[in-house]
C-alpha cells in the first residue's frame, strides 16, 4: 500500500443494444468482443452493484424485484431493438426503473430526483448517494460453519447478498473493484471451508481484502472529488503527474491520446454513467497494451491476463527507470527568450508539457507536490512575463520550486517525527484531538477513521526510502476523504475553503488551521464524569474504541483546552474507571473519584 494508484470501472446492462454505435477499428472491436464476454458473464453482480449504490437504503428484496424487470427489458429490447424504450441509455433506463418502483422513492427519500429528467435526474441520484453509511445497521456476519453451508448449498444467492452489503456501504467505489472484492472472498470461502480452524483461516484471509478495497475506495473518491469540485483541468493535471511519473518513456503527444481516453473514463465513472465508463475504461488498457512499445517496459504479462486481472496488474506494475535524456531542469521552461510566447499560444498546452516534463524527471515527488510545482510555475510566470527584463526572473524560478518542495518536506518529516515520538496510540490521540478541533462537525465514526487513515498512513511510510512522496500522497487521499466527493458538501467555512480553494494546497492549508471559532460547543449537560458502567465490560479493540470516542467527545465539548490538557483528561477517567471497575460498587468508587477527572 505504499502508493494507491488507478483502477478502473465495469459495468453494463444494455451492450448489444448500444454497441451499434461503438468504433469499428479492428482493436476496438476485439476490445469490444473481450469486454462484451466478461459482462455477460458479471451481469447480474453489475446490476446489482448499481442498484446497491443508488438506493443504499433499500433492502435485498427490493434489489431482487429491480433485478427482475432489469432482466425482462433487456429480454424484451434483444427482440426488439427498434422499440422508442429500447433507445434510452443503460443508466437513464435504470434509473427510470427505480423510480418506476411502486413507494420505493417516498420510502427512501430520493423522489425528488425522480422529478427531474435526463443530466440533472443522473446528477440527483449521484449527489444523493452517501459516503458515510452510519445509518446502516452492521455488516452482517456469519458463523464460518453457516458461511460454508451457505455457500455450498446457494452459492449465487450467498456471493449476491455479499455484492450487495459490500456495495451499499461503498457507493463511489468502482464496479470491477467490487467485483474483484467479490471474487477473492469467494476464493477465500472455497480456501477456509477445507480447513479445520475456520474462523482463524477466514480472519486472516480477509484482511488483504479489506486493504485492496481500502485503497482503491480512497484514490477513486479521491480524483472524482477532484473532478466534480474542480473540473477538468485539475483531473487532467492529476492524470498528467501520474503517467508522466509511472512511464517516464512515453512521449507526450502518446500521452497526451492516452489522457483523452482516461479523462473519458473518470467522466463517465464518476458521474455513474456505466455505459461510457466500460467502454472507455477497457479502451484505456487496450491503449496502453497496444502501445507497449513506447509506454512501458513492465506490463508484457499484465497485458496477457483477462479482465479485470489485466487491469489491476497494469495499475500495480513498477514505474519504469527514467530516461537518460531526460533532464531535471528542462531549460525551454525555465530559461528560454520565448516562454511567454508559448505559453500565450496555447496555455494548456503548454503547461501540460511542463508539468509532464517535471514529473518524469523528479519521479520520486508526490503527485501533490508536483501538483503544487504546476502552480507555482504558472504564478511566477504569469509575473516575469508582466516584466520588462526577464533574465532575472527565469533564474529564480528553480529557487521557487526548491522551497516549495522544502516546505512539503518539512510538514511530512514533523509528521514523521510524531509517528516516532508519540508511538501508535499517542500518534491515533494527536490526530483525534487535531481533526475534532478543525472539524467538530463530523461524526465521531468519521472523525475515527480519517484519524486512523493517517496513523496508516504514516506507519506506512514514515520508515520507507520515498517517505516523502508516500506519506504526501497517502495524507492527501485522507483530506480527499474528508473534503468529500460531492461539491455540496460543506462542515465549516475554513475547511470549506481549504477544501475548494486550491487542490493542489490543500495539504498546506489544512496544516495551518486551528481550532473551528464558528463552533459552539454543546452545554456541559454530557458530564464526562459519568461513570459508563458498560466500560467495566469492554477489551481489547472495544474498550480502545471507547477510549477514542470519550476523547473526541471531550474535544467537542472543550475545545479551548490545550493538547496536553485533553490527554490528561482522558488519562485521567481511564485510570478511574480502570480504579473502579476492580471494586465490587464501581458506581460509588466513581462518584468519589469524579473530583480527579476535571
């Protein structure tokens, strides 16, 4: 998990219908033929997947009567393709289908996208769809012995109802993610069901699963998030930094084709149109396999495999060496008489070539950084060309990009330093305390888990050789987690700002924020001196999870207090309670013990 990379997005429910309209390059129809193979064989766990995401709230039983008029009308259009219903795009039917549901959208609150048509019906159900699933009830689990019974005596009804719950509480996460999620725990449930220790056999196996959905869940939401609330040319810019850094050797003008492909694919995934995100998404590694040559020394293999292996193998292939020809400071950019020229000539243009040339002669930056090198650039730019003399200003420019970079190294070594000093819970508590200060609006649950992303994130990095890249791209997929995908989502106006402002800051500006001064806390009422005699009970992971809400909690309701004076609270109730649970009236002992807690 060192860097989280690409992945793709498959789905389809109407192809042979649409398919009339693809290309006709003979490598776009085999491309075509592979696609439409691997579809038919996933077609049920596709639909699925896509009601599960829409309506998260539903239950199995409804997914189950969507599934059957899927199924008809596909029957139905195969007869009769001509048919005025039959013309609509895959997505707009499907949702069409789900409003068409009797009480199903005055059941889950999204009828008021029903009422709209076309993009702002699709971009309705799109912003409808919520990343924190708190209001779900807890991922069912089942005794190993009934998982086997199970899968043995209904195995597509068991796989399915595992589709469903892993896609409801994922709902930005691409399809062919889920369905590699789903295909290695059917692996893993065919491995521990032949061993005698099954429970152990299944914890074990199942946690490489959840890290593969981890990962790839936090890059996909991370460049959508980029995308809807800073449109194209940031997500161009991200796919600029990414290849130019993963194959060094590609020219740009093959870049530059491949991006249009890959810009076509994070349009039409994110904004759920599965139609275009499976063609464009095949098309993408059908580029990049046909063009092996001049793209990429290490993916041979990866191009032999099938889909969606192919696609995960080329997303998790080594970066190839950098070119000798390639030079750290490309002189065109920062020292030639006609820069200006250039750059008014086709601005895009030319700042994409310079962000190309940087990444993949500094492959060890993070995307982030080289991100925020792009900007700068453009900055000092736009003012040497303002100036009547303009040697002077090209020759400060490498000055300008080492500081730049000097301040991000600097913010990732003191989160290094953190991770050494403070130990895994010490470093858990500081960014707790931290993100409840600056976001007191999240819930707990979230607040938990971002705090916890970046104690991965650092415990990940923070003793690799690329620490800075990693820890820099890592904790940027963390504020991309908590910034959110949908542009609507708003927690207070300085993390809003730092959220919209600039993407490639974001980090920077995140870093300097104190705690929220628009936020009042709740009256004292919720007495952190109440005994929780449920406390008594907890081990282990439970009672380190009661530990990290009691600290939020206690944040929210003083956060005027110093770091050091929050920990010393939260020492102090635990050492009580640890006091009390070991007498045989731990309710009295606390009552006296309360005075200590503060």
């Amino acid at each position: 998990m060192q860097q989280l990379k690409h992945a793709g997005f498959i789905f389809l429910l109407f192809f042979l219908i649409e398919s009339l309209t693809l290309p006709t390059k003979p490598q776009d129809v085999d491309n075509i033929n592979v696609s439409r193979k691997f579809i038919d064989e996933n077609l049920a766990s596709m639909a699925i997947i896509t009601f599960a995401q829409y309506v998260q709230e539903a239950t199995f039983d409804d997914m189950e009567m969507l599934i059957r008029d899927v199924m008809k009308y596909r029957d139905k259009c195969l007869e009769g393709k001509t048919l005025p219903e039959c013309s609509q795009l895959a997505n707009d039917m499907l949702q069409e289908m789900i409003c068409s549901m009797e009480g199903l959208p005055q059941k889950y609150n999204f009828s008021h996208c029903c009422s709209k048509v076309d993009f702002k019906r699709r971009l309705c159900f799109l912003y409808n769809k919520k990343a924190n699933v708190g209001f779900l009830p807890p991922f069912p689990t089942l005794d190993p012995e009934e998982k086997c019974e199970a899968i043995k005596n209904a195995r597509d009804s068991f796989l399915n109802q595992y589709i469903y719950e892993v896609a409801r509480r994922n709902s930005f996460v691409f399809a062919p993610t889920l369905l590699t999620v789903a295909a290695r725990f059917e692996e893993v449930t065919k491995t521990c069901c032949e061993e005698q220790q099954k429970a152990n056999c299944f914890q074990a196996k199942a946690i490489p699963i959840t890290q593969y959905l981890k990962a790839f869940s936090s890059y996909q939401k991370y460049v959508c998030g980029a995308l809807m609330k800073f449109g194209p040319k940031v997500l161009n810019s991200i796919n600029i930094a990414v290849f130019s850094k993963k194959f060094p050797n590609i020219e740009f003008k093959e870049l530059t084709s491949l991006l249009e492909d890959v810009s076509s694919m994070y349009h039409g995934c994110c904004a759920g149109d599965v139609l275009q995100c499976i063609r464009d998404q095949s098309q993408v590694m059908s580029h990049i396999c046909s063009k092996q040559d001049s793209i990429s020394s290490k993916i041979k293999e990866c191009c032999e495999k099938k889909i969606p292996e192919r696609e995960d193998c080329i997303i998790n292939s080594n970066k190839d060496d950098r070119p000798m020809n390639v030079s750290p400071t490309e002189a065109k950019f920062t020292g030639s008489e006609h820069m200006c020229q250039e750059r008014d000539t086709d601005p895009d243009d030319f700042f994409a070539r310079f962000l190309y040339e940087y990444s993949r002669s500094h492959s060890d930056l993070s995307t982030p950084e080289l991100l925020r090198i792009a900007g700068v650039y453009k900055d000092l730019l736009a003012d040497c060309c303002d100036r009547e003399t303009l040697t002077d200003c090209y020759h400060h420019m490498e000055i300008k990009f080492n500081v730049t970079t000097g301040k991000s190294l600097q913010m990732v070594q003191q989160e290094c330093e953190h991770f050494q000093n403070l130990g895994q819970d010490g470093l858990k508590y500081h960014y707790f305390i931290k993100l409840t200060k600056i976001a007191p609006q999240l819930s707990t649950e979230e607040l938990i888990s971002l705090g916890n992303d970046m104690v991965t994130a650092l415990i990940t990095c923070c003793t690799l050789s690329d620490e800075f890249a990693c820890v820099d791209d890592l904790a940027d997929l963390v504020l991309g987690e908590l910034c959110g995908i949908n542009e609507n989502r708003t927690i207070n106006p300085a993390v809003d700002h730092c959220c919209t402002a600039n993407f490639a800051f974001r980090r920077p500006c995140f870093e300097s924020l104190k705690a929220d001064k628009t936020y009042v806390p709740p009256p004292l009422s919720q007495d952190l001196s109440v005994f929780p005699a449920d406390w008594c009970q907890s081990q282990n992971e439970e009672l380190q999870g009661k530990k990290n809400r009691f600290l939020i909690e206690a944040v929210r309701l003083r956060p005027q207090l110093a770091d050091k004076e929050l920990l010393s609270v939260l020492a102090r109730f635990i050492s009580g309670v640890e006091k009390c649970c070991a007498v045989p009236e731990p309710e009295a002992c606390f009552r006296e013990e309360r005075q200590n807690i503060g």
